[in-house]
C-alpha cells in the first residue's frame, strides 16, 4: 500500500475512534481530549499498518499542531510558504519512504580510509543532500572523483553552491535509479531501509568485481555485510559494507 494512502488510512481512522469515544461518553468535555485521542489512535493505526516509524511520529503531532495553528490565526500565506520550502527540500520522500539524512565529518573521514589507494577512485553518494558527505571526503581524498546525485532541488542547489571550489565534485540532479552504476569503485548509501534490497539488486547486476557497496545505518535485509564500521560518533554511526560481485 503506498505510504500515503496509509497515512489517509491511519487519520481517518483516528477521527473515527475518537468521534465514537466522544459519542460514547468516554472523553472529557473540550477540544484537547477529543484531539488528543484522535492523535494517539492515528498513531496506533500507523502501527497496525505497519508504516515507517517516523510516520508514526506524525500522526501523533499532526492533529495537535494543527489545533494549535487554528488558535493562533496564523496567515494563509505562511502555510503556502512553508509547504513551498518542504516540498523543494524533500520533494519525492513521501513516495520513495526516503527522508534527507546528512553524513557528519567523522562518517567522511571513515568513508575515506575504505577508499582503493593503487590508483584515484570513483565514488558515487546516491542522494547527496546537501554534498555533506562530499564536501570533506573531496577534501581528505582530492585524487577522488566524488560524484553525487539528488532529486529535491533545495539541497541540489545548496550542494553546488557549497562544492562550487571543489574540482574534484560532479553534481548532478536526478534519480539514482536511471543511471548506470558500472564503473564506480564504491557507491555510498544513506537512504532508508525501504529501498535498500532494490539498491542491492542494482549493484550485484552493475558493480564490477571488488567494487564496494557502503550503507550508513541500513543494512541489506537478509544479507550479511562483507564488514560493519564502527563510525565512533555521538549518533552510534555504522557502516555495513558490501562488495556485490565479490572481490
């Protein structure tokens, strides 16, 4: 089911349960009870409906939000502008289950030391965000060509204005999955669990012999990782590394 239709799902059925608590004399008096019970069973069908967890998280703050955005007559304009700014910056994630994750420095530093050194390597971030991988692994590794490609437009832009001294950075904007993958020495990952069985079908049917896969946090389900790194940092970063066509 797409994740849309289970949120549509998930808030209607958390007015339903909450009207009939209502109805049945089972709330106290007053808004708040009323949303209160709407959110908490928006949530509880998130869960039955087996959505991402974050969606959860939503569901229990959308109708509360909402409430309080009504008591503060906030201006029509501000919604426009704020739904303009999260669409430019997360664009398609409520299709691909895949939100805007940044790699830290440390993440950049690790990601370095798995690099080939017999000859200048080719890395390709999918989903680059805003080029936080990028930016210091260029740095680290200038013999590297760092490629990085992402669909939303405000992390793009935001990434060539950051990498724009970088010579060794090729931005582009697009999706990963149309473009071919033959040729990289590594291809870096932090999307989400939802695409990663797909990420690893493409790059068992791409990748050349040694090439390496790196996934921060997610691994591949149902596949044992060639390596697991232990980043070291506040969040408890690790990379699970793959070498699809072995090597």
């Amino acid at each position: 089911m797409p994740p849309a239709l289970k949120a549509l799902l998930a808030q209607l059925a958390g007015w339903s349960a909450a009207y009939a608590a209502a109805r049945g004399g089972m709330l106290p008096a007053g808004v708040w009870p009323l949303v209160a019970a709407q959110a908490l069973a928006a949530s509880g069908a998130a869960l039955l409906l087996k959505s991402a967890r974050w969606w959860r998280w939503i569901h229990l703050g959308f109708t509360p939000l909402l409430a309080v955005a009504l008591l503060l007559q906030i201006a029509p304009g501000w919604y426009l502008a704020a739904f303009v700014v999260l669409a430019l910056t997360y664009w398609s994630s409520f299709r691909t289950q895949v939100p805007l994750f940044l790699s830290n420095p440390l993440t950049a530093e690790a990601v370095a030391r798995l690099l080939p050194r017999s000859r200048p390597p080719r890395l390709l971030d999918l989903g680059s965000g805003t080029g936080a991988l990028l930016r210091p692994l260029a740095r680290l590794r200038p013999d590297c060509r760092c490629d990085g490609i992402e669909a939303a437009p405000a992390p793009y832009l935001l990434s060539c204005l950051l990498c724009r001294r970088q010579p060794n950075i090729s931005l582009a904007r697009g999706n990963f999955w149309k473009i071919p993958w033959t040729g990289y020495d590594v291809i870096y990952a932090f999307l989400s669990p939802v695409p990663m069985p797909e990420v690893w079908r493409k790059a068992c049917a791409e990748l050349s012999p040694g090439a390496l896969l790196i996934s921060n946090s997610f691994p591949v389900e149902g596949v044992a990782p060639d390596e697991v790194i232990e980043v070291g940092d506040r969040r408890g970063t690790r990379l699970y590394c793959y070498r699809p066509a072995g090597g």
